[in-house]
C-alpha cells in the first residue's frame, strides 16, 4: 500500500511539473495550455479582423448617415442616417476593444522577445527596470552622438537617415518603458497582494480570538 502511495505520489509531482511547463507566462497574462506561437497564431487573425470590422463600420458611420437626411423611421420618430451612425459608431468601439484586447497580449509576447533579444535575461524584477533605464539613457546618447556625423552628408541622405534614427530610437525607448511599466505595475501588484493576504490573516485572527 506504502508503494502504491508513493507511486501516486511520484505521478501527481510529474503532473504538476509537466503543467508548470505547459504554462507560459507573457506580460502579466498567464498563457495556460498554450505555447506563445499558438497564442499569436490564435490573436492575430482575430486582431486583424477586429481592425478590418472597426474600419468597416467606421467608415459606414462616416458616408452612411449622410445619404439618409430627412428619412424618418416610423414609430420612432428618429432620423434612421442617425440611427445607423450610431449603431456603427457602437461596433467601431466594439471592434476596437476586441482588437485592443489581443493587442495588448501579443505587445507583451513582442516586448518579452524584444528584450530578450538586447540580452536582458532578468525576470521582472526592479534589477531588469534598471536595465531597461540604462539601455534608455545609451540609446539617447548615441542617437545624440550620431547627428554630427550624420548632417555631414548630403542633404537627402541627411534628412533620411536622421529620420530613419529618431524613430528607432524612439520605438525602442517605448518598448522599453512599456517594459518597465509592467515590472513596476507587476510589483505593485505583488506588494498589494501581499499586503491584503496579511489583513486578511489578521482578520481571521481577530475572528477566532473573538
């Protein structure tokens, strides 16, 4: 019987290991089940779809209402070119939500790679913020360090190639902040929990001392 117990034992710990593999943890989302390729596979799609539906309907919203003036819906007494902006008006914001929604999950699948591949390997952690603030500060340094060299050139290379820097540097300095924006969002969140997890004990406490 000690054997067959142990041998339970023994499964259940593989489970929960295999399940710890299994989960997948992008930004402050936990992908249970599924891999980060499956989850892009999965939200992608739909966010294009999202996009393409918000365009649809914004721009039924846009030339739609305009060709129904003065046609009134019997009974209701409302201006049916109204009527329909305002329905597509209501799924544009719908659609947008929904697309808002996969976005912000595969923002933080991007941004973990993203980091990952400046070779910050750090979990999120304040020692990772830091990091993120000190890539900042070189990326602003060195784009500062480059306009000398670069308005040497001819002046068509020098507007592009002045464009093309700045908006690198800015897309990777908003990366980066988003970046840290989780790591301090995630351990706000820890200490709140934390914090609450005590109230709670003492609560219980209270409770059964009284």
């Amino acid at each position: 019987m000690a054997a067959f117990d142990s041998s339970l034992f023994c499964i259940h710990s593989v489970n929960i290991h295999e399940a710890s593999n299994i989960q997948k943890f992008s930004g402050d989302r936990l992908l249970a089940g599924k891999s980060i390729s499956e989850e892009v596979r999965r939200r992608f799609p739909r966010l294009t779809m999202s996009l393409v539906m918000a365009v649809i309907f914004y721009l039924i919203n846009t030339f739609v209402p305009s060709t129904m003036e003065g046609l009134i819906i019997p009974g209701l007494n409302i201006n049916a070119g109204t009527l329909i902006g305002t329905i597509a008006l209501l799924f544009t914001a719908i659609f947008l939500i929904r697309a808002l929604s996969d976005a912000l999950v595969l923002s933080d699948i991007l941004t973990d790679i993203f980091i990952k591949r400046l070779g910050i390997k750090e979990e999120r952690s304040p020692k990772r913020a830091a990091r993120d603030l000190i890539y900042i500060i070189v990326i602003i340094l060195v784009t500062t360090a480059l306009q000398p060299l670069i308005s040497t050139l001819e002046s068509g290379a020098r507007e592009l190639l002045t464009n093309v820097t700045i908006y690198i540097a800015l897309g990777v300095i908003l990366i980066l902040i988003y970046d840290i924006g989780r790591i301090l969002y995630r351990i706000v969140e820890r200490k709140a929990e934390s914090i609450a997890d005590s109230l709670a004990k003492m609560a219980d406490r209270n409770k059964n001392s009284g």
